[in-house]
C-alpha cells in the first residue's frame, strides 16, 4: 500500500489488553494527535466505557481504515446491492485480521457498520447492535459484539443511542469476565405428527403451573394462510408446527384438524398464561381464521413500549436487549417472501417464541422495578377487547361511500384542470420531482430541504410556497389531500364483502401508549383514528341498533389546566363553559384594547384569510399552545402570515401565563429530577433524550395525553368489556378513537334481543360514571373529565341525535339537550325519533 500522509496507527498494548475496540476511520483530531478515539467521539466513547466499567487501559483501539486521504467510500463502499470492498480497503482489511490476531484479547468490540462488515459480512448496525458473533475475518475463538458508533451520539446528536452504546459495552465486559456458552435452546422444526401433540400437551401442563406459554404465527402474504405456528414452554424448549412445506401440506387433514383443536384448547384456557410479540395480530387472525379465542395474554411488545418508549418495540430489538440470539429477523423476511428454504423458516419462527419466552420474565421484572406492572397490565386486559371490535367491525353504507368515492375523483379532475390552467402544463401533483422542478427551477424559488439535504415539496414546504402568493401550491395541497381522503378512507375495496369495515388495532402505536389503527392483515380496514367526519356518515349502526359515542369532554385541555394550576382554565371548566369560547374571549379583548363588546365568537376573526371564527382561533390556540409551540410552527400549520401568528402567540400567554410557569416549569422539574413523568393514572414514562427544549417539548403532551389514553383503556374499554351486570351483555364494541368510545345497545324495537330505553339509560348511565371517576392532581386536588354523551344512527357527530335537532320534533329537542342527566332521557320521545330516524333519514343501505 502507498504510504499514507494521514495514517494513524493503533495504540494499546497488545499482550494485556482485555478488548479490541474497532473503529471506522480517524478523524482530523486523530491525525494530528497520531492515536485513534482522542477526538469528541473518543470522549464519548471513553465516557461510555467508564459507564459500563470498562478502563481505557484495558483496550486496544485500532480503525478499519488507517487515514483519510480518501473517503470511506474509496475504501469501503455501501451501495443499494450491498458493500463493495474496493482494492485499499481490502489491503487495510487484510492488516487488521493481522492485527487482530496478534492480540491476546478475546472480545472484539466493532463501532459502527464499517468494522461489523469487515469481520463478519454482515450490515446494518441498528440491527445487528449487541449480537454475539464470530469473526468471518480471524476465526478462533474471539467474540464480536457489534455497537453503535459514539459518532452518532456526538455528531448526529441521537442521544439516545448513549444508552444502548452503554448496554453493549456492559454485555462485552460481562463476556469478557465470565466467558459465553451460548443458551442451549433444543429447537423441534419438521416435527411429527406425535411430536406435535406431545410438545403442545407438555406447553398445557407447563401452563397450568403457572408459566406462560409462548406463540407466535407466520402468515403466507400471498394467500393469508398459515404456515406455521411456534410455541416455548420456556426458552430452551421450542416446537415449529409447520402447516405447509415443499410437497404442499404437511399433515394429513385429520392430524391438522387434531393439532388446531388441541391448540384451540391451549390458547382458549382462561387459567394458561399465553405470551407473545403484538397478540393484537396474532390473536385476530386466530380468531377470524379458525374461531380460537385467546385468553389471558402477556405482550413483549406492550410490555416494551412501557419500559422504553423512546425506542423501538420489535422482536428484534427485544432480542438484543434480553437475549443471547444473534440478530435473525432478516431470515423471516426473506423466507415470507419465497426466498430460502422452508427449515430457514421455521427456524425464524420459532426462534420468535423463543426471544418471546426469555424476554417476557426480565421485562415484568424491569416494570416492576419501575413501578409500572400496573400500567402494563391495563393494557394487555385491552388485548380481548380489540381483538373483539377487530372481528365484529362497523356497517359500511357501501352505496353512500361509493358514490362520495366517485364524487370526490370528479372533483379531483376539476382540481387538476385548474392546476394545469394556472401552471400552463400538465404537471403531476403526486411527482415530487415534477412540483421541485416548477416551484425551484421555473419559478426560480429557493428550494426547501429535507432532513438529508435534498429538495423537498412536501407538505411544509408546499404550505411556504403558497403563503408566498403562489396558488398553485394550495391546488397541489388541496389535490393531495384529495387523494390521501378518497384512497385511505373513502375507497370501498376497504370494505369486507359483508359490507363491513374491521381495522387492525395496535394498542400500544403512539407515542405515550394510545391506541392507533391499519389496514389489517386481510388487506381490508384503514385508520380509524383520523377518519374525516364526513367519512364517518357513512359508518352506520347495525339494523334496530342505536351507536352510542362517549367523549371524554376537552380533556386534554382540563389536564394542562389542571397540572399548571391554571386559574382561569379550571375556574372555567367547572363553571361548564366552554374553554375555547372563553380564549376567544381573551383574545379578542386584547386585540381590539377591550373594545369587543360588539362582537361574539361566532364572528369571522381578521387573520389569514378571514374565513375562521374567533373560536375557530381560540380552539386552534389551545389546542397547539398548551404544548409550547412557536409563532412559526403555529403559523406554519395553519396556513397564516407569521405576523397573525405571532400575534395569536403572544396574546394566549398573556392571558394563560399559567401555562409556562405553571404547566411547563412542572413538565420540567420532574424531567430534570429523574427523566420520569407520572400521568394521573399511574403510568410512568421514561425520557432518555438529550436534555433540551425539544425533550421538554415532548414531554408536554405525556400527562395530558397518557393519562386520556389509560382513562379509556381503564374506565373505558375494559368496563365495557369486561362488565358482568347482565345489561352489559347487549353492549357491542364499536370502535374508540382518540378520547372516545364507541358502542350500539339493541333499541327496543330489535325483533329479538329488544333492550328497553330505561335499560340503555341504565348502561350509559355506569360508563359514564365510570368514565368520570374522579381524578387527582400530584398535589392532592380532585378533578372531573366529564364524558359527552351522543347518539344516534351513524357515528358522525355532527349527525346524532345531540347535534340535529332541527331534524326532530321539539319534544325531542327538548329532552336531548338533558342529555348529560341521562335518567331524563324520555324512552317515548326518543322511540318516536328513532321512527323518523330509520324511515325517514337514514340512507338506504
């Protein structure tokens, strides 16, 4: 190799040093102090060693590559078909597994996908991280532990990367101390028919001592079959029971008959603890497929996101943290898409109920230590309850959504027209490079970047351009949310040839532990957290049903009031006014110097383009305020001059100044104290990021928004489901969204099960209560969410029985407007107007 002008040799004493620690490339600090780790990564890293109790003395540190003359890329080059070794870095490869063996030590530890590559073939560092491998490079006896790069932590300012850095070093110097012997995990793939039933007759009796029982299924994405199902009594002992292999089916049909009854068995016993990995999935498909209702379950991946919400909650990431397996999810992949062999496949699936039944125990211990068992187990009870509303879906008036499909793709080609119009050519709205291309190069704007540095039109970038005069930036934005509406909610192939609509619920999809929703496994369903209302029009109660909807009442904002002892707010909330009537208020007083009498906040408000009212403005600032959002942002997002929303910015903090230096400082103090927020339900949430505003930030919305999400999971989900007063046996999950459950009661005219209007009464009456339990702040006072009730034929709100009343007859009218004193409800009125209702207003199905 030609000399180097930049090259940097290793250091450390080869004969004594305990650990090899492997770097990519030198940095300038490097070369100019002529040691490897002596720059900011180097203290990083040595402050990361010092955490996992690690000496520097005890390493030796070398780098892959030796020098920057070149680039990494000259030496080792990732492309999109895998990493190229070009003639330079095979050199310097070949003198570091010369280096490598010449040291004593035994545990290698890799920094970063460039040393990983070099010794073991493998790539992808986020994946690999804390596996325990063997060099391709040396062979031997030496120990890789792959880690992340302290460049990401120094550099790329991804904090959170300290922690796992940490964990890696600490399972090194744990290897180094005590030796490995990986876990002997006897692992039954291609088994027989007896062998079958033999293991899964063992995993009843385990179960019935009392340990979980672990599974786990692998689905054909071509034909939604089954093709395997693992189980582990514990983690040494694991069975794959494959459904199909390379001569079509496995079994004979009596014997799958057979082994899916015995499963049914296990799974569906109340008194057998049964573990996994995202059972929502797994438990409806068994449910939909074969009628197997899975009791009493514990979820990694709920149990995951408890512990650590900053990360992230796959098998995968599990299974370093927990486990001694190597890195193996990439064999799944390939294997469910047609590559490799079948016994690959069962491997991977049951290797899955493997990292389920080791990591399960630890995890339940590490929530007990953080005092978050409880949290956890709410949670997992919601695993039944989704699964239900998953399989019973919602009735689709397929009619009335086809023809808003077909109105909306009219009114798109309308759109388009008026695009082309204004632009003077038939630019695509959905091509990034096209809009880029008119908007920066014809137009001769400034582009927009994204987060890598290239040029960017999406959705911020758009809003910009259009707040610059430029109308052809809100067609495109008017076009694409067109687009997003018709082809994610209005599309009837999402609909289930039943004419029902089933999503898939993830209990656990945000961030503090709110439920999110999908299309589900089936290809059918879509979210239904951020369904449009006019969507919703179209979700009906089954026939004689009446869909009850309970929200709870602008709680997010009651919590924000509460936490920050906001004066103002809570006097408000107490008083039943209404919170974003009240800002209003507040601002137009300050905006006119007090001289608002003349108006309400109904009237049009002068900011942006004058079409919103001053509640409009009033419930827009509350609801982005309260978590610290600034004039940019804020005007960003609605659409307004930064002047308008500096303006809005400025006036809702000094009419709540409460809510920094009530709210906020206490966000704060307790993120300073130990990292750790406590919602009013008990939960408790850890923050592992960078210090810094952006932390604080996102800690604004855990109380408020953790705190809804487990009230309905709690008082919510689990009460209705869970219920055993007889009435509750009438009551049908829906669906819940955001602060809201929702659910249909047989009206008293159901030829059948008819449930009379006082018995509904009765029912909304407890879940009510239930939703209303009193609540306490952390420094003692007690405090309401009230629930809003709503009622009626289809789940828009804006057409139930509270909000259309000019449609009803003023009896009716009248008694609707009790609403909230439910035992006022007149059965007799409320019969009449379902009359109406189903003969006169609903739509034909």
């Amino acid at each position: 190799m030609i000399p180097k002008a930049t090259y940097v040799p290793s250091s450390g004493d080869k004969l004594t040093a305990k650990y090899i620690v492997i770097g990519e490339q030198p940095g300038r600090s490097e070369v100019m102090k002529g040691r490897p780790f002596c720059g900011l990564s180097g203290l990083e890293l040595d402050d990361n060693l010092h955490k996992a109790g690690i000496t520097r003395s005890e390493c030796y540190f070398t780098n892959v590559i030796k020098d920057i003359d070149r680039p990494i890329a000259h030496y080792i080059e990732f492309t999109k078909k895998g990493p190229v070794i070009h003639p330079e870095g095979q050199e310097y490869i070949n003198q570091l597994a010369a280096e490598i063996n010449s040291c004593s030590a035994k545990v290698i530890i890799t920094l970063g996908n460039i040393p990983l590559f070099a010794l073991t073939d493998r790539w992808g560092i986020n994946r690999w991280r804390s596996s325990i491998l063997r060099s391709n490079l040396i062979g031997g006896d030496k120990i890789v532990i792959p880690a992340l790069h302290p460049d990401t932590i120094t550099y790329k300012y991804v904090y959170k990367n300290k922690r796992l850095l940490i964990m890696d070093l600490k399972r090194a110097k744990k290897i180094q101390e005590n030796g490995h012997i990986p876990t002997p995990r006897q692992i039954t793939i291609r088994p027989t028919f007896s062998q079958s039933m033999q293991f899964l007759t063992a995993c009843e009796q385990y179960g019935l001592m009392g340990n979980p029982i672990s599974y786990d299924i692998e689905v054909d994405v071509f034909n939604g079959e089954m093709t395997c199902i693992s189980f582990a009594y514990d983690a040494e002992n694991i069975i794959s029971i494959p459904f199909t292999c390379e001569h079509g089916d496995y079994f004979t049909i009596d014997q799958e008959i057979t082994i899916l009854l015995k499963i049914a068995s296990l799974l569906e016993n109340a008194e057998i603890e049964k573990c996994g990995q995202n059972l929502c999935f797994d438990s409806h498909y068994m449910l939909r497929k074969y009628g197997i209702k899975v009791r009493n379950m514990h979820d990694t991946m709920i149990a995951q996101k408890t512990l650590l919400p900053d990360y992230a909650v796959g098998l995968h990431f599990i299974c370093s943290l927990y486990t001694d397996i190597p890195y193996y999810k990439d064999d799944g992949k390939y294997w469910l898409k047609g590559i490799g062999n079948f016994e690959s496949g069962w491997r991977y699936n049951a290797l899955d109920s493997a990292v389920c039944a080791e990591a399960l125990p630890k995890q339940l211990q590490d929530l007990i230590r953080q005092q978050n068992y409880y949290a956890y187990e709410r949670k997992c009870k919601t695993i039944p309850a989704y699964v239900y509303i998953m399989e019973k879906g919602i009735r689709i008036n397929v009619a009335s959504m086809t023809q808003a499909y077909n109105e909306m793709g009219h009114e798109m080609e309308d759109t388009l027209k008026e695009l082309h119009k204004v632009c003077k050519f038939d630019i695509n709205p959905n091509s990034p490079k096209q809009v880029a291309s008119y908007f920066y190069k014809q137009k001769g704007l400034p582009a927009y970047k994204n987060k890598t540095g290239g040029d960017t039109t999406d959705e911020k970038a758009l809003k910009r351009i259009a707040r610059k005069g430029y109308g052809e930036a809100s067609l495109i934005l008017r076009l694409r949310g067109l687009s997003k509406e018709r082809s994610t909610f209005l599309d009837p192939a999402k609909v289930d040839v039943d004419g029902r609509m089933r999503c898939s619920y993830n209990p656990v999809g945000t961030r503090f532990s709110r439920v999110s929703s999908s299309e589900n496994i089936f290809g059918t369903g879509n979210n239904l957290q951020n369904q449009p209302h006019r969507v919703l029009t179209h979700f009906l109660a089954d026939p004689w049903h009446i869909f009850y909807g309970l929200d709870l009442s602008q709680a997010e904002n009651r919590l924000v009031a509460y936490i920050g002892r906001i004066t103002q707010m809570i006097e408000a909330f107490e008083r039943g006014e209404d919170i974003h009537g009240l800002t209003a208020r507040i601002m137009m007083n300050i905006f006119f110097n007090g001289k608002s009498d003349h108006l309400t906040v109904k009237d049009l408000a002068p900011i942006g383009d004058g079409k919103k009212t001053w509640r409009d403005w009033g419930k827009k600032a509350n609801h982005g305020l309260n978590y610290d959002l600034g004039f940019k942002t804020f005007s960003l997002y609605n659409e307004i001059p930064e002047r308008d929303g500096k303006m809005i910015v400025d006036i809702y903090h000094k009419a709540y100044p409460g809510v920094r230096s009530g709210f906020h400082a206490y966000i704060k103090q307790c993120i300073n104290k130990n990292r750790t927020l406590t919602n009013y339900m008990g939960r408790k949430t850890l923050f592992t990021d960078r210090l810094d505003d952006a932390l604080y930030k996102d800690g604004y919305a855990c109380i408020p928004q953790g705190t809804v999400g487990d009230v309905i999971d709690q008082r919510g989900i689990n009460y209705v489901y869970y219920n055993t007063n007889p009435l509750f046996k009438y009551v049908q999950l829906l669906i819940q969204v955001h602060d809201q459950i929702g659910f249909q009661i047989p009206s008293p005219l159901h030829p059948e099960t008819p449930v009379s209007w006082e018995d509904h009464s009765r029912i909304l009456t407890m879940v009510k209560q239930s939703l209303e339990t009193p609540l306490y702040t952390h420094y003692g006072q007690r405090f309401i969410i009230p629930a809003d009730v709503t009622m009626g034929v289809c789940l828009n709100k804006e057409l139930t029985f509270e909000n259309l009343r000019k449609k009803y007859p003023s009896n009716m009218a009248a008694n609707m407007t009790k609403a909230k004193d439910l035992k006022s409800i007149d059965p007799q009125s409320i019969e009449q107007s379902y009359y109406e209702v189903t003969q006169g207003w609903l739509p034909t199905v």
